[in-house]
C-alpha cells in the first residue's frame, strides 16, 4: 500500500533520480519521454541530481543526459563530485582490516558460488580476470576493468571505495547477501543489493540517504521535505526513507515499494516521467 505524501509536489525543491532501473532500463539509455520529463522539471526551477551506486566515470554520461548542475552521487554515496569543478565534495572508502576481512569472505566463498569480485579504487575497478560476467558488466558500464593477480596485496596500499561480489546465479547473491549480513555489522560495513546479481559492501557511514541529505541540507540548504526521491532497489531505501515524497518504480521489490509515497509504472513503461507528471509538471 501507496503512503500518504508529506509534502506536495510544489513544495519540492530537489528531484534526485537512480540510474539502472529506474530511468535506464534495458537499454541502458534514457528514453525520450523521461528525457523530456526532466527537462520540464528543470524549466520549472527545480533542480535534478543523481545518486547511483555506479562508478562516478559511468554515470557521468547519465548525469549529462540529465543536464545537471549539482554533484554527482556515485558509490551508493560513497563519492560525491562536481563535474563543474572537480571538487569532490565526499569520499568515503571501507577501511584495509575490513576491507582484507571481506575479500577474505569472498574467497572462502568464491570456489563453490563462482562469486566475481569487483573492486573499485580511485575510480576505477579492478578484478582478478576477465570473466564472461565481468566483460558484460564492463561493457554495460562503458567500464574497461583493470586485472590485478593479488587483490589482497592490492588492498593494503589502495583503499575500496566500494566492493563488489558478481554471480549470474541470483539464488547465490541472495545467499551471499544474507551471509555478509550475518558476518558483518552494520558498525563494519553496508551491505545492499543494487540488482539482482550484485551484493556490495561499503563503507557503513555510507548510503544514498546519507548522500542525498548532504546534498540537499548542505549544499542546497533545504529540508528532507522538500526533496522528492525515485528509485528501484534495496540501494534506494535509505534516499526513500529520507525524501518528504519518494517514488518506487513498479519494477521495484516488494519491499522498497512499501517505503515509497507512490508506485509508478516500470522503468521501460517510462515510469520516472509519470512519476514527474503526476507530482512536478
């Protein structure tokens, strides 16, 4: 069941977007209609960011189909840059003992799950080969992945922005997202599903809740109440649970629907552009 908006749409003042599933599907562009939706939303006034768990180099090109004046929210919020600028305004990487702990994990469980890790540092990923997985992530991601032979050796002297585990077995991501739980505390990392292949692992001050409310507290100086959230997955909720009125896409799980204020339709039946239609224009 739909909750009762706490705000109307013209009170909103920052409209903040996910990316993957939510205004790119399976084509992994934005289409026409949500394109034109966001710019009408922009003409209005109101400003348009993105938080994503991508890459910031991936999702910049999102960021400029968007036309956004605002930093960028990348890493589930671990980085928030400026394009304009280049000012990183926040950059929150796991620290070497957890980060040497959950490589750890993922190795005890790699050989039975056939589990790829992704490890990102300094913008860039980093894997231990080229798998048929990895190769499509880095083709979907315009990401070319970067192979070292000894992620542990790497991890001592180059902090993770963020870590993640990969299988095209989605009953074995969601046993490894249990298990990471089980191991971890929320003190010790953030663990979230972003799609239905990937469990990550991050920094735990870290999540697009916390991201969005920087920016719209510190840099645009509004209030949650005026930030209006749309997003997909189990990555989105914490940014749901902050905004004065959230979106969850049809496509969305159960429950992230339950957190938002309004379902909209899937993300390849345009839903984002509803979703401004019915609240923005």
């Amino acid at each position: 069941m739909e909750k009762t908006a706490v705000v109307s749409g013209d009170e909103i003042k920052l409209l903040v977007v996910d990316i993957d599933g939510t205004i790119a599907g399976e084509s992994n562009q934005i289409s026409a209609e949500v394109k034109e939706a966001i710019a009408a939303v922009r003409k209005r006034g109101v400003p348009v960011a993105i938080a994503t768990g991508r890459m910031y180099q991936s999702a910049f090109r999102f960021y400029q189909d968007v036309g956004s004046n605002l930093p960028l929210i990348a890493y589930q919020g671990a980085y928030i840059k400026d394009p304009a600028d280049q000012k990183l305004h926040w950059h929150q990487p796991v620290g070497a003992e957890i980060a040497r702990e959950l490589l750890e994990c993922f190795q005890e469980l790699e050989i039975s799950s056939e589990i790829s890790i992704n490890y990102y540092s300094n913008d860039q990923l980093y894997v231990r080969e080229l798998t048929p997985g990895v190769r499509a992530y880095g083709n979907r991601t315009g990401v070319t992945p970067m192979t070292i032979s000894d992620m542990h050796a790497f991890a001592a002297h180059s902090a993770p922005t963020k870590i993640l585990a990969l299988s095209e077995d989605p009953n074995a991501t969601d046993r490894l997202f249990v298990e990471l739980r089980q191991r971890f505390t929320p003190d010790q990392l953030y663990i979230t599903k972003s799609h239905t292949h990937f469990v990550e692992a991050l920094h735990p001050m870290v999540n697009k809740g916390v991201a969005v409310r920087y920016l719209a507290e510190e840099v645009l100086g509004i209030t949650a109440a005026e930030v209006m959230a749309i997003g997909d997955n189990y990555n989105d909720l914490e940014m749901l649970e902050y905004a004065g009125l959230s979106v969850a896409m049809g496509n969305a799980p159960e429950a992230v629907k339950a957190k938002a204020h309004w379902i909209a339709p899937s993300v390849e039946a345009h839903g984002a552009a509803a979703a401004m239609a019915e609240f923005l224009l």
